[in-house]
C-alpha cells in the first residue's frame, strides 16, 4: 500500500487530498511508517504505523495517531511522527503506551482533548464536520461550568451509570449554579436545573462516545445511565390574534424610534420561520427575490433553499442595501450583523403581552399555520428547511413554484394578522386540536374558494363543473 500510494507529503498535497468512498492513506515517501489519513467526511489525520519487538511479519503491528491536519501542521506531524517512530527502533511502543496513559485520563484532561480533537458533528448530513463555532462554544461551556466541577478529578474510564445519574441529579439540584463577576460588565452566569442537566448528559455522552473511538473507555456510562436526555416537546405558537397583537407591537416601536432593523428582522422571523440567525444574519447574496428564495450558504442543516412569500419579498424589497457590506441588517458598528434584537425583541413581547415567546414560536408558528391550512408536510418542510433524515426523500422532490406558492399563501395570512387585519369577532387558532370538529361544509367552501383563488387550469375546470351543477333556482 505504501508503494502504491505514497509521495512526499506537504501542505499542498495534503489540502489537495478529497474523500473517497472508503478512508485511504496517503504514506510519506521520506518518512516510512509515517502518513496521512483521509476520512470520508474528508478529515484529514496524520498516523504512524510500525510493528512491535523489532519488528518482522510476525511483530504485532500498531497504528498510533498523531494529531489532526490543521491544529498540526504537516512539518510538526512529520516531527511527532519521527520521534515516536525513532523509539520503536529501540524497543518502545508508544501505541501500547498511549492507550495505558490514556485509560489513567482525568475528565478535566478529557476534556480538554475533546476540545481540541472531538467537537465534531457525530451523526446526520453534516457528520465528520467540526462543530459550528458557536455550538462549540457553548457546549465546552457546559462542559466546563458543569462537569469538571463535580466529575474533573475523577478517571474518565472508572465512571459508570450510576456517577452519571448522581452527576445529573446535582446539576437538577443547582450545585453547579453560579453568578459570578469576572471582570468590568462581565459576569458567569450558571443555570442548574433539569434543563440544563439535560443538556449537559448528551454533551459528556458526546465526549464519552469521542473517548470511546480513540478507545481511552472501554464503554459509555451515559448510554446506560436512566437520566433523560430529550427536553421537553414545545409547542407553543402564536394563533392569528397573537400575531395581530405582535404586529401592532412591532408598529408601535418602529413609530417610537427603535432600530428599524430589529423590527423588519423580527417581521421576517413571522414571515419565512426562519431561525433567529438565518436573518439577522442574512447576506444579499443569499436572496433571489425574482424566484422568490432565499439561498442560506450556512444554515443548521447546511446550504439550505427556502421559499418565500410575496410579502417578505416586499419586505426585502424595501430594505435599502448598505455599501461594502453583504448584510441585510449590517452591525451599527464593526464588519458582523445586527445584534440589537437581544434588546428590542423583550420590549415587542412585554407590549404585545406575549410572555415567554421567542424568535424560534415564531418558527412553530410558520410551521402550525402551515399546516392548519392544509399545506402538505412536504411543503412546510421545504418552507421551513427541515433536514430529518425520514422526510430528505420527500423534500427533495419539492420544486420552487408549488413550494413558493404554498410560502406565500402561508405568509399572507401571517402578514395580514401582523397588519392587524385579522377578522373581527371570529378566533383562528392552528393546528386543529383533535377535539375540535370544524363544520366540514364550511372546510369544503374554504378550500374551493382557496383553490379557485389560485388561478389556472385546474381552478378554471372547477368553475365549470360547479356553474353545471347550479341550477338557475339556486342561481
């Protein structure tokens, strides 16, 4: 294999290396032993491979990784690699060795190596990829406010379930919650509770199941630990007359002087159940309003397409762009996005008297709305750029134009209610509950009306079936 496929390895090889449909190696020619390992998802990691007590045929041969391509360099790979390599020739093995060292690991040191070798997504589309540097961030502060306090000193492989379900239970408790000053306007802020707990369980499940491939534990204490893991269903969402209440919130702001962009990144949030960032951190080059879509280059699942309705592209359309910057709603200062919605969105909720809504109800509601009013699930995932695994096959036989049309019939009535138009003295709520039997005449009458408003050949073959039906008494 060596010869087969070895070359002096540089940077510039190693970043013209792509994935293939198995992992290769790529073997440095000056260096024996010495290589570059391509993973599928494209990681690439640089190993050593040698056989033990002298080696010969017979010799146990070792694999021993020596770091990630990017925090190491090729130069520094190549170095590592020599100096263990070098003590194989008198004896050593640093494979055997490392494994030892590794099943004597602390979780604080544990930790630090999934910081800097682990934080990778480890399932769906975009698995293999490093983690979202946000997500990141926030999941090595869990893991620090959190574990290293209660579980820091203790050896990663001697803890079982059971640790894991006290562990959770002190969290639930509050004994890891903290408000502390660390510096001028700057304070930690630790929340326990079973919210909490129940996100950081799936994080130390990750670092577990990150010790278990580099085989530091023998097994995951997480997995058979009876803690929960899921946080609760949220289904909240706004019905039309919240929205109402919400938009005349947004107006009155906006008539007071607020930032207009936080109220137009707000009205979007209503408009395309877009996620919070997905707007506020909207680039003009990820908006086509002639087809109607928005085009994330980096959404949550990835490059996403998402259409639109009539009145967010209005809405775009009135937005004025700003030189030397792609943002939709640049920052007041500094080259990033619009951050003041942290402010301005708790002062539209406390007017609008809609306590605990979020930018994500919002989301909910898009969805809700959509569904209620007899969008298939197809069409709301395209809106809503869904990436579950069981509804990829479906979504990826949506096509612009039904799932645009199904965008703007959804954001119309959004963008009436948040007009205040809103039909009086009738209360619209969505989805249906099941114990809510709506008369179906009247749904029959609303979806022929919906149909026939929509124009074409079929609407036009509807008329003349109904006008031959209607006899001149009922004319």
């Amino acid at each position: 294999m060596a010869k087969r496929n070895s070359v002096l390895l540089t940077k510039d090889v190693v970043d013209r290396a792509k994935p293939a449909g198995q992992r290769y190696v790529i073997w440095d020619n000056e260096l024996p032993g010495f290589g570059v390992r391509v993973g599928t998802t494209g990681m690439k990691t640089f190993v050593a491979k040698y056989r033990t007590s002298g080696g010969g045929r017979t010799a146990t041969q070792q694999w021993l990784i020596i770091g990630r391509f990017g925090p190491l360099t090729v130069f520094e790979a190549r170095k590592l690699a020599k100096i263990k390599l070098g003590s194989v020739a008198v004896g050593a093995d640093p494979a055997a060795e490392l494994k030892a060292k590794r099943r004597e690991m602390t979780m604080d040191v544990l930790i630090d190596l999934y910081e800097n070798e682990g934080c990778i997504v480890q399932r769906g589309k975009r698995q293999g990829e490093p983690m979202k540097p946000r997500t990141k961030a926030y999941t090595l502060a869990r893991l620090r406010h959190h574990v290293i306090p209660l579980l820091g000193k203790r050896k990663a492989p001697e803890l079982n379930p059971g640790d894991i379900e006290r562990f959770v239970a002190d969290v639930t408790a509050g004994k890891t919650a903290r408000d502390e000053k660390v510096g001028p306007r700057r304070r930690i802020i630790v929340r326990g509770g079973p919210g909490a707990a129940r996100k950081v369980v799936r994080d130390l499940s990750a670092v577990f199941s990150f010790a278990l491939r580099r085989e530091i534990v023998l097994r995951n204490p997480c997995d058979h630990a009876a803690v929960r893991k899921t946080d609760n269903q949220k289904d909240r969402y706004l019905t039309f007359e919240e929205v109402a209440r919400l938009g005349a919130a947004l107006d009155e702001l906006e008539a007071e002087g607020v930032n207009s962009k936080a109220v137009n990144i707000a009205r979007l949030w209503a408009l395309t159940g877009c996620r919070r960032d997905e707007i506020a951190g909207l680039r003009w080059s990820e908006v086509d309003l002639d087809e109607g879509l928005l085009l994330l280059a980096d959404s949550k699942t990835g490059k996403s397409r998402r259409p639109i309705g009539t009145a967010a592209i209005a809405l775009l359309r009135s937005i004025h762009k700003v030189e030397d910057t792609d943002f939709v709603f640049p920052g007041e200062r500094g080259d990033g996005h619009y951050q003041g919605t942290k402010v301005i969105w708790p002062r539209a909720i406390k007017k609008a008297n809609l306590p605990g809504v979020t930018p994500h109800t919002l989301r909910h509601t898009v969805g809700s709305a959509a569904i209620s009013s007899g969008e298939a699930m197809a069409l709301t995932g395209a809106i809503l750029g869904h990436a579950n695994p069981r509804s990829t096959a479906i979504y990826a036989h949506v096509q612009a134009d039904p799932s645009r049309r199904a965008a703007n019939r959804v954001s119309k009535k959004i963008a009436d209610a948040l007009a205040g138009n809103a039909p009086p003295g009738k209360r619209h709520t969505f989805p249906a509950r099941p114990d809510q039997h709506a008369d179906a005449d009247e749904n029959l009458l609303q979806a022929l009306t919906d149909r026939l408003a929509e124009g074409g050949q079929l609407a036009s073959e509807l008329r003349r079936t109904i006008s031959g039906l209607v006899t001149p008494k009922d004319r």
